[in-house]
C-alpha cells in the first residue's frame, strides 16, 4: 500500500491475549500499563502509549545524531551563507511580476 494513501487515516485495533498460565501476579504487560499510565498522567491507555512511543523514537534519533559525533566534518561559514540567503531573496524579488 502507498503510504499517500494511508496520510490522515485511523486505524484502530486490539491484542488479546487469552492464556491459561497468566495471572495477576505474572501479568507483567498489565503492569507496564499501569506503569505508563502513572509516569505519563494520562487517562487512556491509547495515549499514554503514543507518549511512550513519541518519546521512544525521540530518544533513539539522539541516539543516532549522538553516535556520528567526530565522524562528520561541518565548514560553517554564516557570513558566506547569509550572502546566499540574500542573494537568493533579490533574485526572486525580480522575477516576481507586479500585480
């Protein structure tokens, strides 16, 4: 499917787990809920998990930008690149036609 299609849409959807060995005590995805649910102060379950995962995927991208420290050389000239910015702000002023 192309991911175009999918832009805006709502997919709603459960896991049910039904097991004869787990209990309360074992349950320990119950407990994470739970968990998440106190640490985010959220109400619904549904939200409190788009928070984790929000912040999960936060995390992780830092992960990577922190794990190419010393490996990528950046030559930032602001004079040179303000000079390009201003250049580029005349150049489209005229081609811009008058009303």
């Amino acid at each position: 499917m192309n991911p175009d299609h999918v832009r805006g849409m709502t997919i709603t959807g459960a896991v049910i787990t039904v097991s004869s060995s787990r209990t309360p005590e074992t349950d320990e995805s119950g407990q994470v809920i739970k968990d998440l649910l106190r640490v985010t102060g959220e109400r619904k379950k549904t939200k409190a998990i788009c928070i984790a995962l929000d912040d999960y995927i936060r995390s992780r991208r830092r992960e990577k930008l922190l794990a190419l420290s010393g490996k990528v050389e950046f030559d930032l000239d602001w004079q040179k690149m303000e000079e390009m910015e201003l250049e580029g702000m005349k150049s489209r002023e005229t081609r811009r036609k008058p009303r």
